[in-house]
C-alpha cells in the first residue's frame, strides 16, 4: 500500500516514527507525501502539553477527511495521545480504524493490513514491556547527516506535572550492544552527528547494569567510524556525575554541550514539582561542569506559571537566569494535564499571568543571547553544513554549541561549493540575538 506517515512531537518520538517507517518499508510499503494518493495514514501524536493534544486531535481530523473522501482505506493513529485516549478516539472518531499504544508501534504492518480489510485494530502492550528489538533498519528522516539515537524510554522521576510516566512507563535501558549496533548502521547510512535523547540519559543503565554507565556508552560510540560530533540531550542536573564530565572531556567526538532541563530555580516551586533538586545544587553542577570543560554550552528549560507560583518567585527564577547566563533557554507555560497531581493543586495562574512571565525570561534571555554572541565574533569554528540558502552563495549550518531544531544556526558566506553533512572551518563575523553570521577561514576544510 501507499503509506503517508505524519510524526508530531519531540524527537523522542520521531525516532518511534522512524522505527515504524522502517517496518512498513521492509514489508514491501511505499512511503508517499501526497495524501491524495495514500490508501493508508499514520499518525503518531503527542499529548505532552495543551497545545501538542490539539495538533494531535486537530491532524487526526484533517486526516480523516481524506479517510472518508479519497483513496485511503486505513487511518491508523500512534502515539501517547493513542495511548492515554484510547477509546475516544475510536468513539469519537470513528474513520480511525487502528489505535496502537506506545509500546506496540512494532505492530504497524499487522495495523494497516488489518485495518484495510475493514477489520478494527487494537494493540496495547504493558508501557513497562522491554523496549522492543526491530528485526528492520530504522527509515532516517532528519537528512541523513545527523540522528536520534534514543538510548532509553520512560520515566521514573513522576514530576508532578508531567503525565509521560503514565504514558511511556517506569524507565527502561535499550542495551548497549543493540545501540552501538544501530549507531553503526546509521554511520553506514552518512549519519555524522549522533543526538542521544530519552527522558532522562543521565541515569542511561542503572536498571541493566546496575550502575550509571552513560559514560561507557559513549566511549563505545566515540570508536565507530564516520561519526564525527555525539551530543547528549535531557541531562538532569542532580544525575550528572564525575565519569560523565571526565568522558566528556576525554573524548573529542563529544559535543561540550549539555541539556539541563532545570524548570524553576525557586525551591518552593521546585518542590512542587517534585523536582529533586534545589537552586543551590544547580548553581553547583553548573558551576562544576564550566570549571571542568570551559568551553561547554549549557541549554536549559524552564516552566513558567506553575500553581502558587507568586511574584517573588518569578523574581527569583528571572534574577537566577541573570546570574547564571545560560548559553541556550527555552521557557514554556505551565499546562495542567488530566491525573497529575499539579492540575489539582489550588491557586492556579491566569494565562495572562503565565504568558507575561514568559516574555519577561525570553527578553532577558534575549539580551543575554546577544551579548554571548558578540563575544564569538573572530574565533574560528567547527560547522556542520546544512543547507543552501536559495539563490546566494551562502549556506545555513550548526556548531558544536547548537542542537538540531532547538538551537540557532551559522549563516556561512562561501565561494566553495559546500555539501549538506559538510564539516568546514569558519571565522565568526557577526552576530545576532540567536544566530551567527560568518565566513570560510583559509583553511576551511581538514
């Protein structure tokens, strides 16, 4: 069958996606972009936050237009909004035709073959089954010069904000031979930059090995060949450990540069959250981790209008983000989801109150951006080249310091002809809040 694949979410859940289109593809699907010619849809969604329910809900409607009126005979949806709304939506919905939940995304090809013979299709394994062993190569989307590699799924921290735990399950280690195994193939298949994501990689191990082994990990990916940068992903603070600094300095194919996502620095607030850490400890460990490897990039996240978050506290969260300038900052307002503990809390914030108190963080994060910026402006940086800008001779690529999706770029001037997945040197030039401006050195390439 024709297959359209639509993969909503974080990257967690692109690399779910990936899996699923690997599957399809190995049992003899084609993968199309034209919904006006797929006989079969898939969806995976996201339910993390409000705004992520809605795309889902709103996607899985336009879609089932095409269920109803075109060539599609199977609208099969995925995800943890499949997971947590299971029934609804086969109620509510009723073109939908395969709900699987998120531990049985490996049944896709079972799914649609079943759904297009106008059989009704269910599939929900325990969240906390071991993460499944594909028999197939993942499908890479991201343009083949850099990956997802997601070394765990999920939770066991239970903030209590957060409904991925329900979702995704206790947290579960994929074993380490299976992902130097899969790093390999995507080397094999051009990949140069490795990003290791889960809901927590700090803790990557403990329930196998018996011990946080994060740091064995990554030695073993620093060893295969064609892989050029490894960046790590969703460290939190109070996890990060002496080994992990050491072979982070240790090995040159790791990125200097953390995700710590740290959501308040008010420790009423944090306490709330059930965060288990506390603004002192993370002055530490960022204290530690610049001490240690100077040059490191730190990014964090934050959530703003919490329950009982008051005046005072969004003072403090401000006046700590002034304080510690960290190098990357994303801030979202608080969302109250179903069966966690915060949407029941008393004194929940207006939205107005939670949108103002995110402008006020992103402008100060603004100006702290620039200044951080300026101060690049003639150091000579590594690039990975990810694109050309149409019609002029200058392209659009990443350093070290920049996550792919959340981060900014380099905007590169060049009389070379660069390629995507390009490593080339260039002198910084200028500078904006979020983005740099720059040019090829002399010797441009190693």
């Amino acid at each position: 069958m024709k297959v359209l694949f639509v993969s909503l979410g974080c990257d967690k859940n692109l690399v779910d996606s990936e899996e699923m289109l690997g599957l399809l593809a190995a049992g003899g699907h084609e993968i199309v972009d034209d919904e006006n010619e797929a006989e079969a849809i898939v969806i995976n969604t996201c339910c993390f936050i409000h705004d992520a329910r809605q795309e889902s809900i709103e996607t899985i409607l336009e879609m089932a237009e095409y269920r109803k009126n075109g060539p599609c005979r199977s609208l099969v949806v995925t995800g943890c909004l499949a997971q947590r709304y299971q029934k609804e939506i086969l109620q509510e919905i009723p073109e939908v035709d395969a709900v699987l939940g998120t531990s049985s995304y490996t049944d896709i090809v079972e799914a649609i073959e079943a759904s297009s013979q106008h059989r009704t299709y269910q599939s929900y394994r325990s969240i906390d089954a071991p993460v499944p062993e594909l028999q197939s190569r993942r499908l890479l989307t991201t343009g083949g010069h850099f990956g997802y590699l997601k070394i765990a799924e999920g939770c066991d921290k239970h903030c209590t904000y957060c409904i991925i735990p329900r979702l995704r399950g206790n947290y579960r280690s994929v074993p380490m031979e299976r992902l130097t195994e899969q790093a390999r193939q995507m080397a094999e298949q051009g990949v140069k930059e490795l990003v290791l994501v889960a809901q927590e990689t700090t803790v990557y191990g403990r329930d196998l090995y018996g011990q946080k082994s994060l740091h064995i990990l990554l030695r073993k990916l620093s060893e295969i060949p064609g892989i050029r940068w490894i960046r790590v992903l969703y460290c939190y603070p109070e996890e990060i450990y002496d080994d992990l600094i050491r072979v982070m300095k240790d090995e040159p194919k790791i990125c200097h540069y953390l995700d710590l996502p740290i959501q308040h620095a008010s420790d009423r607030i944090l306490k709330r959250m059930g965060r288990r850490t506390s603004r002192q400890d993370i002055v530490d460990i960022v204290t530690k981790l610049r001490q240690e490897i100077p040059d490191i990039v730190l990014r964090t996240s934050l959530i703003t209008g919490f329950p009982g978050e008051t005046q005072e506290d969004h003072e403090e969260l401000m006046s700590f983000v002034d304080e510690i300038e960290f190098d990357r900052l994303g801030v979202f307002t608080y969302s109250p989801e179903d069966d966690t503990p915060a949407a029941a809390m008393p004194d929940q914030i207006p939205e107005e109150i939670k949108e103002a108190r995110r402008d006020d963080l992103m402008a100060l994060q603004q100006e702290i951006s620039a200044e951080k910026g300026e101060q690049q402006i003639g150091r000579e940086l590594m690039v990975l080249i990810e694109g050309q800008i149409s019609g002029e001779s200058a392209y659009i690529g990443r350093t070290y310091a920049d996550a792919p999706k959340v981060d900014g770029y380099i905007f590169v001037q060049s009389g070379e002809l660069l390629v995507t997945g390009d490593f080339v040197r260039v002198r910084v030039t200028g500078a904006m809040e979020y983005d740099l401006i720059g040019e090829l050195s002399d010797e441009f390439t190693e």
